[in-house]
C-alpha cells in the first residue's frame, strides 16, 4: 500500500477544491490517518486561501499539517499557475518524528531575533520552512543556520500572496498565520534526501577571485575582472554571447580542496552589473578573495538539462516513495512550454508516489551541505520507500 499520495482540484468553489484535493491526495493511504500533510492555495483573496486552508486541515485530520499561499501550485502531475487551485500532499509516516514549529523576527538592541525555532535532536534529518518574505528575514535566518542548527538541512519556499507584503497565509496544524515561518522537523524512522537544481550550464574556465571587495570583484585570474569577462564572452558564438546579454550568472565553488569542480558543485548567483571604467563585476552576494568561481548562464533548454541530470544521478541512491516540489515561479510557463515541466520531471526521474508543492517566490535548499536561499531553482525532498 502506498504511503504518500498527492492531489489538485480547481473551480471557483475553493472550499469544494479543497476537499477534493485532500480525498485525492489520502485515498492511496488506504483509510490511514496521514502524519504530515502539506496543502498549498491559489487565489486571488487572501481571505478564501485562509479558509481553504483550514478546510483542507480540518478535513485531512493529518499528525501535523503545514502548507502556505501561492501563486501557483503542483499536484496530480502538473502545475497550475495564477488560477484558483489546491494542491494536497500527504504522508504516512507512523515511525518518523515531527515537530512543527511558528518563527517569528523580533526588533531587539543588536538586531532581529527569530524565535521559535526548536532545538534540534539526534534524530532530526530535516526541516521543512514555508515563509513570508514581507515579515521575516529569511534570507540571513537560512544563510546563518549552519551555526544556529547545528548544520540541519533546510528545504522549502517563500510563500506569496495575491497583493504583496500583507496578502501572505501560512497554514499550521489548523491555524492560519500572516507572518513569520511555518515548518516541521522530520526525523527518526524515515530516510530523506534533499535535491536542488539550479539550472545553470557553465561558460568559460574555472577561475581564482584574485581581488574582491564584498559582492564587487575586481579580479579574476590575476586580470581586472571586467576584462576577463568581456575575453571569455568574445570567445563564445553568437547564440551563447546572446545568453550571456540575457542571464549572466556566477558559480562559487563550495569544496576549495576539489580536485575537479563539476555541475552541481557550484553556488549561482546572479551577476547584477558591471563596471568597464573600474573593471569590476558585482553578484548578488559576498565573493572572498581565493575562492573558485566559473561563469553561467541559464535557459529553459539548461534548466531542462539539469533537472534532468539531477534527477538520474540521484535515482540510484535508493527509492523515493514521496517528494515535495518547490518550483521558482520565474520557471513554469515563464521558462518552459507549461507549468507541468517540473513535476513531470520528477515524476519521471524519481518515480515517487506522490510529489506535489507550489511555485515559490523564492526556494530553500542546501547546496555542499550548506543552506541557501535560491532563485530560479527546483528545490525536491525527497522521502524514501
């Protein structure tokens, strides 16, 4: 019998779509009471995706549910975007630990302090963090956790709403929030993986960051760094010097003591403007001196290819039974043919009994064992059979 299901409903009855995508999403349970549910809502008043949400809780009964508002949501092996939609995801996992959990950012004399978080375990694997941007400092709160959680991987999305910073719903074990993160420890009898794909394809060598300051590189490879760019540009063909015009990326090396830095050993981030009379490159976050770093660029046809990469280099690591997607919302039909894209590559290439989730505007996962915040990316998690 199988032990994780997944469903999605549409129509202008939410409460209705709700209740459909939970009967479908439990029905593979077989009459068992689902530990951890994740129900995601599209539409275009906050106040009908809070009372699909409750409805969805109420319904599905689940150990602990957790789930958020989208602008567009995954299940039933496709995507759905801006329409009124719910997506239902549920797991039977009767030996796994679960620990849900609400943060909150409070002002305090030295900053923000988050609290809420719970401390972690021995039998911790996972969290999973559904946030609000408008409320919470997610990105500093995911870049610091390696510190502050003791190196817990961390897995989700930023949630969106209809209108903006006040539109947000967050959905936890039966209540609605407006703020903060909601999210669940997974630990204990349950084996999971978490699988990002950042959809890059590299242009040009390796190179050293030979001088930087912050987000600023000044050097590269012992060259100013604006002129090594314009000299490996001027080496590409038409179509890629197109792409790099388009979507210029950067790739941090995350293992300095790799012998050879490979797809997926790199952390990209977006190349956000250049300087010819100063020579500098800037990116969107803090390069050191020393650190390996190579070009990217990034297109349907090489988000394609590495979903795709991803998912068959991990296919023998053992079965996956479950999976939850967090799909950027700048892929989708903004990037492929459909909004189905990402799921059914992950239907595909894990074949996991149930996989749903929602387009983030925004997308946790770690990269090297770090955690990160992304852009542009499929972050999975992955649960085994």
């Amino acid at each position: 019998m199988p032990d994780y299901g997944d469903g999605l409903a549409q129509g202008g009855d939410l409460l209705a779509a709700a209740e459909n995508a939970v009967a479908q999403a439990t029905a593979p349970l077989g009459g068992r009471r689902p530990d951890l549910l994740a129900v995601f809502v599209c539409h275009p008043d906050p106040d009908e995706i809070a009372r699909a949400g409750e409805r969805a809780m109420e319904v599905a009964g689940a150990r602990v549910a957790v789930g958020c508002s989208a602008g567009g949501v995954i299940g039933d092996g496709r995507g759905v975007e801006a329409q009124p939609a719910v997506a239902v995801w549920a797991g039977a996992l009767p030996d796994a630990s679960l620990t849900p959990f609400r943060l909150d950012a409070h002002r305090a004399e030295n900053g923000l302090v988050v609290g809420g978080m719970p401390k972690r375990t021995d039998a911790d694997e996972v969290a999973l963090l559904l946030a609000d941007p408008y409320t919470f400092p997610i990105q500093g709160f995911v870049e610091h956790s390696a510190e502050a959680l003791q190196g817990l991987p961390l897995v989700g999305g930023l949630a969106s709403g209809p209108g903006g910073a006040g539109a947000t719903r967050l959905f936890l074990d039966g209540v609605v929030h407006e703020r903060g993160v909601v999210g669940v420890t997974i630990g204990g009898d349950v084996r999971v993986r978490t699988l990002v794909s950042q959809g890059c394809r590299p242009v040009g060598p390796t190179m050293t960051v030979t001088a930087a300051e912050g987000p600023h590189l000044q050097g590269l490879a012992g060259q100013p760094a604006y002129r090594k760019l314009e000299q490996i540009v001027g080496e590409l063909d038409e179509a890629e010097q197109q792409m790099v015009a388009q979507s210029l990326h950067l790739g941090i090396a995350m293992d300095e003591y790799a012998d050879d830095h490979r797809q997926g050993d790199f952390l990209i981030r977006g190349v956000v403007g250049a300087d010819p009379e100063q020579g500098t490159v800037t990116v969107g976050d803090v390069v050191e001196v020393g650190r390996t770093v190579r070009f990217q660029v990034r297109d349907a046809a090489s988000a394609d290819a590495d979903l795709d990469w991803l998912m068959t280099r991990h296919r023998g690591d053992g079965d996956t039974a479950g999976a939850l997607l967090f799909s950027c919302n700048g892929r989708g039909r903004a990037m492929f043919p459909d909004a189905d894209h990402d799921v059914a590559a992950v239907r595909r290439g894990l074949r996991p009994e149930g996989v749903a989730g929602f387009f983030a505007a925004g997308e946790i996962g770690p990269v090297a064992a770090r955690n990160h915040l992304h852009a542009f990316t499929a972050s999975v998690l992955a649960f085994g059979g």
